[in-house]
C-alpha cells in the first residue's frame, strides 16, 4: 500500500549523541528507528563531492530511505540584480547534479524575496529564472520543488509557489507548514480541513497526482507580525501549528506526501512522532 513517507532535515542532535558522526551513519540509524525520509541539506552549499554523494546514495538504498537535497538558502530566483539572478542557476545545476549522484528524486529551492519589487514583478522574475533553469537542465530524473516560504516579505505563498509551478511538469510545491502559519501569524491549521484545503488547491491547480505525492515540510514556527522567527520542536504549545490533524487528513483521505520535519534538533524525533500518529488511523 502505497503510504506517507517522514524524515528528518539532516541530522538531529540524537543521532550525535548515540555516537554516530557522519552522515554516511544515517541511514542505518533511521531505518532502526522506524524513519523512511531524509533530506540531505546544502543550504549553505553543494560541498560534498560527487563521489561522496554517490556513497552515500548507495547506503540509503541499503535501508530503503527515500531521499531529497535542498539546495543553497542564497538561491534567489527573483534577485532584481540580474547577474546575481542567473547565478541561481549554476546553483540549481550544481544540486541537481549532486541530487542524482545522491540518488535523490527531489530538490528543494526558496523562491527569493519580494521586500524591494512588487510581488507581480518578484514572480515575473523567478518564473524567467525557472524557465532558464529548465531549459538549461533539459529531461531529469529530479524534480525541482518549489518552497513556500515564512516571511512576508519573502516570494512564496501557496499561490505564487502553484503558479511557478503550473509553468512545467518538471516543477512542483514544497509545501511548508510551518512557514505557511508563521506568514499568516497563526491560527492558519487548526483541523483536517485546513489543511485538505492546501491539497485539494494544488490537485485543482496542478494535478491530482501532485497532491497525493506532495513534497512538505513541518516544523513549529515562532513568528512576528511580519512571520517566520524561528524553527522550534514539538515540545512548543505556543506557536504551531498542530501535526495531529494532518496526520489524520491524510490518512484518511489515502494521501502519500513526503514530509520532512525541520524541528530544532529534534526532526528525527519529530518525524517519528508524526509517523506514529498518521499509523494509528490504520490500526
């Protein structure tokens, strides 16, 4: 049966401290731990070597974990500076690359800011970036997800990430929940609903097959009026937002997305935890 996938953002701070130091230990450390996912993290830049990525990919296969990379933070497909812009798209080649040395199906890109341009013109921009990009990439095994982003001075809501997206079948949303509530200022997911709402959008817009298999990505937010602070753990009873409805909307709508917990030192935890409770519907 096809199912729902959870992993950690990289190593949490458990897996240090059961003694493991390196990456290639990962895989063996969820597979005993009941974890499935893991999204291997260059945000701050491809500096693994091929070869090392190809190791790596090799062992996670040994374990089944499913794989995906995020790409560099510094990625900006709305820059307004033009010759910075189109550096994304070296960068872009370069985690593509690494992703399929690795063996990973999907890569992770933030969508750029919107704080000194209209959002008409950001989106303008990033969707010529994309189009470069794809033109550049040609047919690949990778698809390249798109970020909803925390800020709202940043590109990236749920709409803007399904527009870009709708330009390609090569393209597809990461959608972030975390960041989707903290640009919000809260309260955006209280029940199974809230949430069906965001799949039910993107099977509208772009497929339903998209939806079923969304890539996403959950974490507590602390927020200000203006979003995204900080990432925190699920130890949080302030912020949000809650996984439990989730769990529960996908279940029990026979959803399979991947999510990737990015808690503060606790995502493999986390991840689990959030396994365990989308399980139970099943019991």
């Amino acid at each position: 049966m096809d199912r729902a996938l959870f992993g950690p953002a990289g190593n949490c701070d458990r897996f240090y401290a059961d003694g493991n130091k390196h990456s290639i230990e990962a895989f063996k450390w969820l597979y005993d731990n009941g974890i499935d996912a893991y999204e291997y993290q260059c945000g701050n830049g491809i500096r693994t070597k091929l070869e090392t990525f190809v190791k790596l990919g090799e062992e996670a296969r040994k374990f089944n974990i499913a794989l995906s990379l995020h790409a560099p933070y510094y990625i900006s497909l709305s820059g307004v500076e033009e010759d910075k812009r189109l550096k994304s798209l070296d960068y872009i080649k370069a985690s593509v690359d690494a992703a399929e040395a690795l063996g990973a199906d999907r890569v992770v890109i933030h969508t750029g800011s919107a704080a000194k341009i209209s959002r008409e013109e950001a989106l303008s921009l990033a969707k010529d970036t994309i189009l470069r990009t794809l033109d550049m990439l040609g047919e690949t095994g990778v698809t390249l997800c798109l970020e909803t982003m925390g800020k709202k001075n940043q590109l990236g809501t749920l709409e803007e990430v399904v527009k870009l997206c709708s330009v390609d079948k090569r393209l597809s949303p990461c959608v972030d929940f975390g960041h989707l509530n903290a640009r919000d200022v809260g309260g955006v997911f209280v029940t199974k609903d809230d949430y069906l709402r965001v799949f039910d959008f993107i099977g509208e817009k772009l497929g339903k097959d998209k939806a079923k298999h969304l890539h996403c990505h959950f974490s507590k937010i602390e927020y200000t009026n203006q979003g995204e602070k900080k990432h925190l753990t699920f130890e949080d009873n302030e912020f949000g937002p809650d996984f439990e409805p989730l769990c529960e909307a996908i279940a029990r709508e026979g959803l399979c997305p991947r999510i990737i917990c990015e808690s503060a030192g606790t995502q493999a935890d986390d991840a689990l935890a959030m396994k365990k409770s989308y399980l139970r519907y099943y019991s």
